[in-house]
C-alpha cells in the first residue's frame, strides 16, 4: 500500500510512499490532534457520490460515475467547504471508512482514510483532549 497512518501523542501522520508520493507531490501530512473537531464512520458509497473531482494531481475521480478506486489525495466535494484528503484503498461500497472533520484554518477540512479499525480510532480522537 502507498500510505499508512498511524496516530502520535499529538498528531495523525498519513505517510505516502512511491505513486502516491510522486502524484501527490507531498512524502506525508501531519494533522495536530488540536486541529480535529469531529470524527465518525461512514460507509465508503456515502462519501463518494460526494466527490466532483480531484484537486491535486492527474485522474478522474468523480466519484458517483467511478465508485470503489484508490483514491489519494486532495479531493473536492459537496458538503465539504473546502479541501478534503482522502487515503482510501480501492475496496468494497460498504466498507467503512473514517471521516475526520477539521477547525476551519488553512490547509484541509476533512480526512477520509482507510484504516484498520475506523471505530476504534474514531472513538479515540473523539474523546476530549486538554489544551
């Protein structure tokens, strides 16, 4: 797989590697856990029709005419103001995914990511934090 993420005491890193570096033109993406405002799990079908196109990069990524492919990296969408980051494997319409939802500041609003246990994590990031 050309990405992984994994959770810091203070952060989430998605780390890319071969294609996904290169088409990304970005080796990772560290998100302060400061920064996240919401997580939850929703199936995979749900958050693709959403997608019109790819930001960044070269590819088609409607996502309601080219369901269930690998998608990674910036992603424009409905109900999203803003930029999204997807780190999705190509997989199956229902499988769950992660959505993460970000303070508005520069940079990306949302993360949609492909991890092994989106509950566990999604629980994890949604409990309170101390400044």
């Amino acid at each position: 797989m050309g990405f992984s993420v994994r959770r810091r005491d203070d952060a989430l890193v998605i780390a890319l590697s071969g294609w996904d570096r290169a088409m990304n033109l970005r080796g990772r993406l560290v998100v302060p856990l400061a920064d996240v405002s919401g997580a939850r799990v929703e199936e995979r079908h749900e958050l693709e029709t959403l997608i019109d196109h790819r930001s960044v990069g070269i590819g088609t990524h409607l996502g309601r005419e080219h369901p269930n492919r690998r998608r990674v990296g910036t992603m424009l969408g409905r109900g999203v103001p803003g930029n999204q980051f997807w780190a999705v494997a190509a997989g199956d319409a229902t499988r769950p995914l992660l959505v993460i939802d970000l303070v508005p500041r520069r940079g990306f609003r949302r993360l949609v990511l492909d991890v092994d246990d989106p509950p566990g994590m999604a629980a994890a990031l949604s409990v309170p934090r101390s400044p």
